[in-house]
C-alpha cells in the first residue's frame, strides 16, 4: 500500500479515494433504500422515521472519511493540509449530534402523528428542549477540545445571565409562561379559548408568544405571561351546552301556569337531547312588570355549536306549542292606561 501511495500523485490518490466514497455512497444509498422498504411493510412507524433521520448524516460520513483521509495520507506532501487535520479530526461530533439531533425530530414527528394520550404541545416543548441541551453539550465539549476553559465560560455565563435576565426580563417571563402553559394544560394547540379581551381558536404555543385565530380569522399573537395574570376560559373542553332562558307568560293566563310548567318539565325529561344526569329546572320565578316569568334550565348531550342550535331551537319551539295549547300567549311589554271620567 506504502509502495503504491508513493508511485502515484497526491491528486491521483485523492481521485481514486472520490471514486471510492463515491460508490461508497450509492452502495449505502441502495441498503438504506432497502431497509427502508422493509420497514414500511411493518405496523410501527417510528422505523420509518428512524431510517428517514440517519440516512443523511450516513452519507456526510462517508464524505467525512473521504476528505480527512485524504488529509491526513498526504499532509506531509501537501503543507497546508498539516494545519487544516487539527480543526477537522472533531467533525465526526456534528455529524453524529446532527444524526442524534435528527433522531429526536423524528420521534417528535411519529408521537404526533400518532394517535397518543401524550399532548402534542408537551412532545413538541422537551423535543426542542432535549436538542438544545444536546447542542449545549456538544458546544461545550468542543470547546474544552479547543484548549477553553469550560468552568471559565460556565462562570462567565451566570455572571452574564444575571445581568441578560434583567435586560430581558419580559423575554424570560415570557418563555417561563409558556413552559407553564405546556406543564399546566389550561388549553392546548386546537382549543376554543376566551377571555376579556380576546377569543378564538389556538394555533401554536411558541416559546414567547401563543397565536390565536379569532372567530372573524384574524391572527392575534398573545404573550406567554399575560396567560399568568388573567383567567382563560376553554369552552372547547365543556362536557354539556346549557340551555337557559326566561320566558314572560301574560298575567291573564297566571290559571294555565302550574300546567304550562308541569308540561314543559315533562317535555324536557323525555328529551332525547337532554343530559337527564344534569340539573334541569322549569320553575316560575318572578312577577316582571308586564309577564309571569318562567325560568328554564337544562343541558344538552351535544356540545357542537351547530347541533346545540338546532336542539334549542327545537325545544323552544315545543315550548311556544305548550303554551298555545293551553290558550296561553307569550308575554310583551304592555302597558295599560285608565282614564279618570
């Protein structure tokens, strides 16, 4: 082998070493393709997102060998290269930080399009926090492989952070916010939520700020923190829709009231709509200046917006027959005038 590196040139050699990572590289690309066939014919995806992962930093590889091979066979002949084997001897680290990186993503990409109890925010919030201390430790090591010195930096690094978490208070309470959203759950990517000020549907939780849609689409982009400091209210996780509404009986018809009520009663305990393991009320409840009025109070099965309406329509209409039947009329506002002769 000596013999024959010394008979050709270096640039020779180089070429015959491309030629050799070359199909190197189409050889890993077809086993790789292989495997990958084989593992779309299994149940479990998460092979597949495996497979997906590794194959670049794979290739890189084989370059990777290529090229410090190449550096380190002809430096002596080659001078500059001596320099270059110094830097290059720690690409191997990336590579495989890159492949583990990967890796990572792509268990995160197979929990979430699968069917799990594990939320998809919480899956998404220590995936980016597992890559970020990977890289944290890979900067680190490089760094001590450099000649730095990693207590000094670490030293350094909480004196600075003191004084950056004061400069960026609002970032940091903004990225603790948004961590205690993921741990708490009070509403995740999908949800219905409303306060005071805003309401519609949640796109994304980012790391300093939640994007919401509101009901006339249009994108608001809340701050973490401000999640801390007011109540949310998440009307997507309600298990019933409530129906409650008060209806105004004319005084005429205060004889029909106590049937009126027993026959709406009856009517919504034989609903099929209504949730009878929840409270349901009909009473009369106060004399309004110009009605007798009627408090109704169930809950629906549906919690569909849609099918809600249709349900309380439907029921309020069966009321209006109720009353009907009975010669009653619904109340509105009169007045009655006497004239002293």
């Amino acid at each position: 082998m000596n013999d024959f590196l010394q008979n050709i040139t270096p640039y020779q050699a180089i070429g015959a070493l491309f030629v050799v990572a070359f199909i190197a590289h189409i050889a890993l690309g077809f086993i790789l393709n292989s495997v990958t066939k084989h593992a779309r014919k299994t149940k479990n995806q998460l092979d597949d997102h495996l497979i997906k992962a590794v194959s670049p930093p794979l290739k890189v590889l084989i370059w990777f060998g290529l090229i410090f091979l190449s550096i380190s066979v002809f430096k002596d002949q080659i001078k500059i290269l001596a320099g270059v084997i110094t830097y290059i001897d720690i690409m191997p680290i990336f590579i495989i930080a890159w492949g583990v990186v990967r890796m990572i993503s792509g268990v995160e990409a197979y929990l979430i399009e699968k069917d799990t109890q594990i939320n998809n925010d919480s899956v998404r919030l220590f995936s980016r926090l597992t890559r970020i201390l990977i890289i944290i430790a890979i900067a680190l090591g490089v760094a001590q492989y450099l000649g730095f010195s990693v207590s000094g930096l670490l030293t350094f690094g909480g004196v600075g952070g003191i004084v950056m978490g004061f400069a960026a208070k609002d970032m940091l309470s903004n990225i603790f916010g948004g961590l205690m959203i993921q741990m708490d759950k009070p509403f995740s990517t999908g949800d219905w939520i409303r306060s005071e000020k805003f309401e519609g549907t949640v796109e994304k939780i980012g790391w300093r700020m939640t994007r919401i849609r509101t009901f006339s689409k249009n994108p608001v982009y809340i701050p973490n923190s401000i999640f801390a400091t007011i109540p949310i209210e998440t009307p997507s996780r309600m298990t019933n829709r409530r129906i409650k509404e008060v209806i105004g009986i004319r005084y005429d018809d205060i004889e029909q009231l106590p049937i009126i009520i027993s026959e709406i009663e009856k009517m919504l305990k034989n609903h099929a709509d209504i949730d009878h393991s929840q409270l349901l009320m009909v009473y009369f409840n106060h004399f309004s200046a110009s009605s007798l009025d009627l408090d109704v109070y169930a809950f629906t099965n549906t919690i569909n917006k849609t099918t809600y309406q249709k349900v309380k329509q439907k029921i309020l209409l069966d009321i209006a027959q109720i009353i009907a039947k009975h010669k009653a009329e619904i109340a509105y506002p009169t007045q009655t005038l006497h004239i002293q002769k």
